[in-house]
C-alpha cells in the first residue's frame, strides 16, 4: 500500500489556530527553534494528567503529573527496553562474532545532542553510531546521494534521518533501503504496519514509545478515545494503525471542542514547536503527550526523562533486529522455484521457434527462487544475470550438493548431444523429481555459430533460454578475453619494437618517466625487480647493469609463443605477417590468429578460484623466451593488472534458465582439444553450494569421455578440490553403429541407409568396443557410471534395449532411453531417478596419476591406460621441450592431451577401440597460467574456416519485430 494513499486519511490532523485563552494549559518543546526535526525524530515528550481536584491550578496540575512522568516506571520502560535489546545482541553475536551492528544518522545541522543521545544508548547496548554531517541547506539530491552509499554499505544496519521536515520528501524517504528503514518512515514499511505483516519490517521508534507510555496511564487501552493533533505522514499513519489495533478510538483536531471535552482520554501532539491545547479540550485524567521537537540530553546514568532516551532504546532495538535480519539473511536460502510448464509438439518444431514460444521468468525472480540475494547478482537485460563471487563466502559453510558429469563416447562429426542431455537431466530432476538442481555449461564461440555447428543451448525441449541471447555475445565474456589476449599481443610486439630501437637509458627514462618531478616504479614494475633480485626501489639509484636488466626482457621473436585470437572462423588467418608498415621499421614477424576460445587466458577463466587466483595465474602465462632461453610472462611485460582489470566482470558465472525454469550458470568455453574444454570451477563451486546437499549439479565435459572426462578428473578436479558422485556417459545408436563398422559419417551430407535403418549386429559390434572401453575409463576414477541413450526417431525399441541391456553387462550401474528432446524433463525422468540412485552410492574417486610422476610417464598413462596404446613416441623437439620444462620447474603440471576427438588413437578414422598402435608426440607446449602442459598429437587447428555454405546464410533479423530466425 502507498503511503499516498493513506496520507489522505491524516489531512484532518493541522494545529488548531485557536486564541490562546489566560486559564489554558500549554505543553511546550524544550529544543531551539533551529532544531527542526521530522515527524519520525527522536523528539521529547511531556505526560500530564489533569487533576480531578477542583480549585486546583493548570500549572499545579502540569507540575504534580510532570513528577509522576519522571518516576521510576518511565526509567523501568527505559531499562526493560534496554536490557531486552542486550539479551539479543548477545546472542545475535554469539553466532555472529564478527557483526557489529550500526546505525548511521544524516544531519543537517551541527547540533550534535541528538547524535550524543543514540551514542549513548547504543553504548549501553553494544552498538555503533556514525554521522553524516550535511549543509543546513543541503539538496535533495544530496541527501539521497548519501542515502545511496549507506544503503551499499554492508557495515550500516540502520540509516536515521535527522533532517529539516522540508528535506523528508517522498523521495528521499523511500530512497532509504527497507531493510535499513530503521524508523519505518517509507511507503514500503508503512504499507507493512498498515498491513499489519511486520515479519520484515519496522515500527516507527516514536510510535512505539507513544504507545508504551500510553499503556502506562491508568485508563485501559481498549476503547479509549485519542486525540492526535498533527502529524500528516508516516509518524501520524503508523501511530493511527497502532492505536487502532489496541481497539482505541482516533479522534483529530477538527472535531468540535465540545465533542472532544466529552470523549478525549489523551492527547497525542504531532506537529514540531510550541502547541496550543485549550483547557477545555481536556477532561480529569487525560494524558497529554508532546511528540515535538524537543530534546532531553540530561544524563543520569538510567535516570533519564522524555520520550528521547525511549525513542532511542526503541530506535536502537530496531538496529539490533535489522543485523538479525540481515545475519539470517546470509544463510542458506531454501528454493522456491517455480518451473514452467511445457507443452511439447509433434513434429517438433525448430529450437528458435520452441524457445520462443516460452517466457522466461526474470531473471531476478529466478535468482530469488533458488535464494540468491538482490545484492548477489548483476542483471545484463531481463533473463540473464551475473552472479557475484562472495556468494561463496557467505555459503561457506554450507555443504556441497551432489556433482555430475555427462561425457559421451567418441561421437561422430555430427555430435551426441551431451548439452541437450545436461538440460534434459536438470529439468527432470528440479521440474519433475522435486531436486533443487544446477547446469553448469560451456559459452559458446560464435565462430561454431555461425559456421557449421551452429549453437550450442542444447536442442528441442531441452535448452537454455533465450537462446539467442545464450548463443550471441551472451554477457560479453569472450570479447573480454578477446581484447586481453589482443592487448598482450600488442605489448608484446610494442615491447620488442621499442627495445630495438632505443638505448637503456632512453628506455629507463621511459618506463618510469618523472612526474611532477618525481620518479616513481609502479606496483608491477616494483615486482619486476624483486624477480631480478633488485631491493632497491629509487630509480635513480639502480646501477646501468640492473637499469638494463631492468628494461630489457630481450624476447627473441622467433620463439614468440602468443597468438592473437578473434571469435570467427577466419582460415585466412591461420598464417600472417604483421610489422609491414613504414613506421614499424621493418621489424615484421610471421604470426598467426586463433579463435578467441583457445587463447589461455579463457582456460585461465574457466580453473581460476577467484579474482585473485586470476590474476596470479594472468600474471604467470608465459609469452615467448628470451635469446638466452629464459620464459618471459605476461608480469614481465606490465600487463597483468591491466588483463585483471578486462577481466573482473568475466570472472562471474551467467544466470540463465531452461525451458522448464531450472537454473543454469553459463560460464567460459576452453577447447577440448588444446585446453580441458569444461565450463569454470566457478559456476561449478557456486551451483553446489546453492542447490543444498541433497541438490544436483549436473556439467558437461567436451568431446568424448577420453578426452573431456579425462581432463575433467585429472586437471578441473585436482585444481577445484571437487569430487565427481556419477558420470553420465552419452550415448546413441547412431554412433554405435559407427563403430561397430557402419560407413563415415560426415555433417551436410545424408546419412547413409546403415543408420536409419534398423541394424542389430553394428550396435552390438559398437556396444562391445567403444562403449565399453568408455565405461571403462570412467571406473578407472572410481565413479560410477549410468548410460544415457539419447533416443533419435530412427532409432527401434529392439536398438535401444540392446545398448541398455550390452552397457548394464559391461559394468554400468544403469542404462536409461533418454527422450528429452521430444518431451522435455519428463523424457529423462528414468535418468534422472538412475541418477539420484547412484549417487547415494559411496564415491571412490581418485587420480590416474600423481602430480609427481615424471611429465613422460605422464603421458604414457595416459595414452596406455586411457587410449589403449601400446606406447608413446617423442619426437625430439618434444623430448627437448619436456628437459625444458623440468628445468623451469613446470614437471608437477598436470597434462591435457590435444588429440583428435573422432578416435581413441590420434587416426580419427579409426572407430571402435584400436589396438596395437604407438602414440606419436610431435611437440609438448605449456600453459603455465592455465596451469598445465599439453602434448601435441598430430596436427592441431586452433582457427577453424567456414564452409561452402557456413550457417549464416539462413540467418536474419526482421527490422520490425527484431526477431531473429535460422539460429538453431
């Protein structure tokens, strides 16, 4: 309810313009006239009762009922509040050790006796006061513009405006944030009282005080007739509501004298200064209170006087309730999560156009469902949100929920549809099972997009939405990675130009140039120095043999290891030259681009446990050698904190939903072939702590489970600290068949008759080999595994009972047809029940290998043990670059293996499970941020091109709706 609209039933409260009669009984405030608080302020109170002695004076009667107010049952409110408060400070700090509640007051003059007064109180009780001094003729704007940083202030509890009543408009009133509203003066926390719902709000302080005094005086509260005189606002709507519930009658000043001679118990008086009560008004045994502006600052101990000190205690109590509030707030939210119904189709219509058909929930109100806080997320638009990292700290201590994998077996080149398997399982599991559960997905390059895969949001009933949104731009993660990765490649080659060309004392002069007359190293070059062995930090003391190790890093350009990188599939960048204009001097040098998701920097993204494990792992990404063969990092250069700083937004995982509103995080989307192609621990250690122990957090490793599940164990894991419960290995007949001997399989081009038609024997030859040798790989890490069958319409009942009952026989735990593509969640809801049943089960997870196992005994591991390799073999470079690395100290670095996706052996046209074959290495390089070295099996493209026909050409926008079509 708006407090406009209640404000109209106070009109009727002004001070009454009444000649002042010789007999009558005033009630002044006792503060100077400068001192003009608002109705909500911390303002003194007069009680008096008149006598029923008749012959008796009005100032008599004022001076004897006066005692009775200061009496020790106004000091014992004052202490029962107070110790009230204490008891809930102390267990709210039990608890919560480190909370120290506060309350900060905006002023605008330089009385301080009301700032002395809440100290004062809050030093008996245990809490802090701050004060924000502002002009006596301060602006509105100004005002709110402090209200602002008190309410981003997570050390503030409370916010108290002790301002002019001309400077508490609407506006600023409702600035203040509710939760903080401690005076409950906005139309937020009004609407509450008037509502009587004051689970999360406050009751005006005054209003409180008024109502404990009244309830001092003898007559009962129950029928008592009030008049409230002054008071249009929230004071006089949250008093009239508390009055009202008590069961007394509200009377206001305009009535007939006479009227109120016969019916007034007591007066209330609002408004600020010196009020006028003729005695008529009055009848024996009315209490009068004077809520002006008045203040008492007398001390004596608990000996206190007016309605200030109770105010205040009242007020302070509201601070203490406000850190609960806000401690309780911190904890572990359960999820209200509302998913949203599918009506599936036949035929199933195109992906954009089903996920069109759906409206999204906002995405703050999918945040609040699963129990994130409004100051936890960053909206980008409507349905997608950033989420803040300190949602780890104030999850701490919550346990993780259950962890799983989907892999998949050596897929063809047209895909198996792990993602649509993610999303499928997820949306069984929290729309149908009831589970609080989490995807966790990769962010798509736009070169795939737009080139022959096309998305990557999952597909039919089971995807991520807005998928345009999800599979365009999406939160401008990739671009941040573009333009960091960019701009070491420009300090690189600028580095080397300038050192070509100038003198060490030039260059010095340079690098820490004298501003204002002083010369200065920043931060990073003072770490720069600590590396050289450098102590001393004036720059005009370093010796001309330090200054020259100092600025030159000397980077041979032949062994320049950094490419630039662009989000497009562009072959005709795979090779160029740069250096070839006049002004570069001729310093020209063959390099090349990569698409943006196999820079570093994006691998970075998706292991860094934080903003500054980033940075650390940023800083450490080796770029090139010197001519002397040392490493040369991105720190050396003075880029780190500038690639920290592209990056602080990137760091934080995508919000997003599904069709059926289960969450997703969509975070980073390293290759799978020369990175570990996962989504980021991040979104992983974020997604579990959110869904609760008993919740599911389901991610997809790329490519099949030799590739992508292997790095995930043995690189993601050992960098996160997380423990896998299952994995789920993806499966289609289409595939088995392909290794069971059917013919190549190729996208655009027709499948051949072998994989529409039924044929029994090539899924038996195919569930034999390679499916087997997959489940196999996953029990070399100790975890189990289910089958997930995605089922395509060619695929008969005889098929697909075949490969569940062949993957159960060769050591799954289950094996489950999957139809989420044609129905949604309630087409995996046998996964998703074979899931939960196998992750109940106890977990033996473990490495294929230790970090201390020597770098080639490593990569025969892996190639035996995973693979089926008979050996490995080392190229010479390869074994000069492994004698590198250990001498640089990079041997404990686990490996990620870039090899073919479409084989277990590095020949990808053979299918099944080869045997009898030696693993080439042709070239070992490193990713030393990243954190891990990678072996080159074969050739390896880092830059795909764009076919005959690439995707875009059924891709448009309607310049009148802006709806895009042929996004798939």
């Amino acid at each position: 309810m708006r407090l406009s609209t209640l404000r109209h039933a106070c009109r009727n409260l002004p001070t009454p313009s009444v000649p002042q009669p010789r007999t009558g009984v005033r009630v002044f405030g006792l503060a100077k006239s400068s001192l003009r608080l608002g109705p909500s302020s911390n303002s003194q109170l007069l009680l008096r009762a008149a006598s029923s002695v008749s012959g008796t004076t009005s100032a008599e009667k004022a001076t004897k009922l006066g005692k009775q107010t200061d009496g020790p049952g106004y000091e014992n409110t004052i202490r029962e509040n107070v110790q009230r408060t204490k008891e809930e400070m102390v267990a709210l700090q039990r608890g919560h050790p480190a909370l120290k509640p506060t309350l900060a007051i905006i002023q605008a003059d330089e009385d301080d006796r009301l700032l002395e007064l809440n100290k004062k109180m809050a030093g008996k009780i245990g809490l802090n006061v701050t004060q924000i001094c502002l002009p006596r003729e301060c602006t509105e704007d100004e005002i709110i513009e402090e209200v602002l940083k008190l309410n981003e202030d997570p050390r503030v509890h409370g916010v108290y405006l002790h301002l002019p009543p001309a400077s508490l408009t609407s506006r600023v009133l409702n600035t203040i944030r509710p939760e903080k509203d401690v005076d409950g003066v906005s139309d937020l926390n009004v609407g509450r009282l008037v509502r009587g719902d004051m689970s999360q709000g406050f009751t005006p302080p005054l209003a409180n005080a008024v109502m404990e005094l009244l309830a001092r005086h003898d007559t009962p509260m129950e029928g008592r007739t009030v008049l409230v005189v002054g008071g249009e606002g929230p004071l006089g709507v949250a008093l009239q509501c508390l009055m009202q519930r008590r069961g007394m009658v509200v009377l206001h000043s305009r009535r007939s004298s006479e009227v109120l001679q016969k019916q007034a118990n007591a007066v209330v008086l609002l408004a600020a200064g010196h009020m006028y009560v003729p005695p008529t008004w009055l009848r024996p045994g009315t209490a009068v209170i004077h809520c002006g502006s008045a203040l008492m600052t007398e001390d004596h101990g608990m000996e206190m006087s007016g309605v200030g000190p109770l105010t205040a205690a009242l007020r302070m109590h509201n601070v203490v309730q406000s850190s609960s509030r806000w401690a309780q707030g911190q904890q572990y939210r359960p999820w209200t999560l509302r998913s949203l119904k599918l009506q599936p189709l036949s035929p199933v219509p195109s992906d954009i156009e089903i996920s069109r058909a759906q409206t999204p929930k906002p995405v703050d109100q999918l945040a609040q469902e699963i129990g994130l806080l409004q100051e936890e997320t960053e909206a980008y638009g409507r349905t997608k949100a950033k989420v803040r990292l300190s949602l780890l700290d104030r999850l701490r201590e919550q346990p993780d929920g259950k962890y799983v994998l989907v892999a998949g077996i050596t897929p063809t080149p047209l895909g198996e549809g792990k993602s649509t398997v993610v999303i499928g399982l997820v949306q069984a599991l929290s729309a149908h099972l009831k589970l609080n559960s989490f995807a966790c997905l990769r962010q798509p390059s736009q070169g795939p997009t737009f080139g022959v895969k096309g998305g990557a949001a999952g597909g039919g009933y089971a995807q991520v939405i807005p998928m345009e949104e999800f599979n365009l731009h999406l939160t401008g993660d990739i671009h941040a990675i573009t333009a960091a990765n960019n701009l070491v490649a420009a300090a690189i080659d600028a580095r080397m130009l300038h050192e070509a060309t100038q003198k060490d004392k030039a260059l010095y002069s340079r690098l820490v140039p004298s501003v204002n007359g002083v010369r200065r190293f920043s931060p990073i070059q003072i770490s720069r120095l600590r590396r050289l062995g450098i102590s001393e930090l004036d720059p005009s003391a370093l010796t001309p043999q330090e200054v020259s190790s100092f600025v030159r890093l000397d980077l041979d350009p032949a062994k320049v290891t950094w490419q630039r990188v662009v989000d497009t599939n562009d072959r005709f960048l795979r090779k160029i030259t740069v250096g070839q204009a006049s002004t570069e001097k001729g310093h020209v040098r063959e390099t090349q681009f990569d698409i943006a998701v196999a820079s570093e920097i994006m691998a970075i993204l998706a292991l860094a446990d934080g903003l500054g494990d980033m940075k650390t792992r940023l800083g450490r990404m080796v770029v090139g050698s010197s001519r002397s063969g040392q490493p040369v990092t991105a720190e050396d250069l003075g880029v780190s904190g500038a690639l920290a700083v592209l990056m602080k937004d990137a760091i934080k995982p995508t919000l997003m939903q599904t069709l059926e509103g289960s969450p997703v995080f969509v975070h980073a989307g390293p290759f799978a072939n020369i990175a570990h192609g996962n989504s980021s621990v991040l979104a992983d250690k974020l997604a579990l702590k959110l869904v609760g122990e008993d919740g599911f957090v389901v991610t997809e490793a790329g490519f099949g489970a030799d590739i992508g599940m292997e790095k995930f164990f043995n690189i993601k894991c050992r960098a996160s600290g997380l423990r896998p419960n299952v994995v789920v290995l993806v499966a289609t007949v289409r595939a088995l068949k392909m290794h069971g001997g059917g013919p190549n399989v190729s996208a655009g081009s027709p499948l051949p008759r072998e994989y529409i038609d039924e044929n029994l024997s090539l899924v038996v030859k195919g569930c034999s080999s390679n499916l087997r040798k997959q489940i196999q790989i996953a029990h070399l890490f100790g975890v189990p595994v289910v089958v997930a069958l995605n089922v395509f319409k060619t695929d008969t009942q005889a098929e697909i009972d075949l490969v569940c009952q062949m993957a159960k026989e060769s050591g799954a735990s289950d094996a489950v047809p999957c139809h989420h593509w044609a129905r949604g969640g309630r087409g995996s809801v046998e996964l998703a029940q074979a899931v939960k049943q196998a992750g109940s089960q106890p977990s033996h997870f473990q490495f294929l290998y230790s970090q201390e196992t020597p770098i080639v005994e490593k990569i025969r591991m892996i190639a035996q043990k995973v693979y089926g390799a008979d050996d490995i073999e080392l190229s010479p470079e390869a074994q000069a670059k492994i004698d590198y690395y250990n001498q640089q100290g990079y041997g404990k670095l686990p490996i990620c293996m870039a090899k073919t996706h479409l084989s277990l052996s590095h020949l990808p046209e053979k299918k099944g499970t080869p045997t009898g074959f030696t693993l080439p290495i042709r070239d070992i390089r490193a990713s030393i941020g990243a954190g891990f070295i990678y072996p080159l099996v074969g050739t390896m493209s880092t830059m795909p091109g764009l076919p005959t026909r690439p995707c875009f050409y059924d891709i448009d926008l309607d310049p009148v709706t802006e709806e895009i079509t042929g996004l798939f």
